[in-house]
C-alpha cells in the first residue's frame, strides 16, 4: 500500500503492515544521523520500547530512461513496534 503524507512524503507498507518505507527530505535525514549514536544505545537497552526501531537510511539513486540525470530520493525503513489497525481512507 502506498500513502502520501501531509510533508509530501510516500509512505509504503509491507504486505503484512509489519514495515514502512518512507521518502525523506535532507533535514529529515540529517535529524536521523545526528541522533543515531543515542538511539542505538536506547534501543540496545531498551530491546522493550515501543520508540520506532529503524531498520536502514538510504540514498536511492534512480538514472532517467535516457541516462543523463539521476533521481535522488533518501529512504528511511523502519519496523513498526507496536500494532494499530490501519485505516484505509
């Protein structure tokens, strides 16, 4: 399933609602990597928490059909933690 967000961000669901992929923008991604090193502590200590866990950062880079431009788009994946039923709209 594919959602976009209020920022503008595409949202994709895995099949079984289990995982998330979003489109991200630079400040987004920087916010991610400035936090990083505490989230992995948190996290690592706190295998409980419902804070979402991350799964990976991405920089996607997808050439165009005649190959002279690249499409740039940053991806953040992460496993949701705790289940709410989805509502489809």
């Amino acid at each position: 399933m594919v959602s976009e967000g209020k920022s503008g961000s595409l949202f994709y669901w895995s099949h079984d609602g289990r995982y998330v992929v979003k489109t991200i923008a630079a400040d987004e991604r920087g916010a991610l990597k400035d936090m990083l090193h505490a989230y992995k502590g948190y996290v690592s200590s706190h295998p409980n928490t419902l804070i979402t866990k991350y799964l990976g950062l991405f920089d996607l880079r997808v050439p165009n059909t005649k190959g002279h431009s690249v499409s740039r788009h940053d991806i953040a994946c992460w496993r949701l933690s705790c289940i709410l039923p989805r509502v489809t709209v």
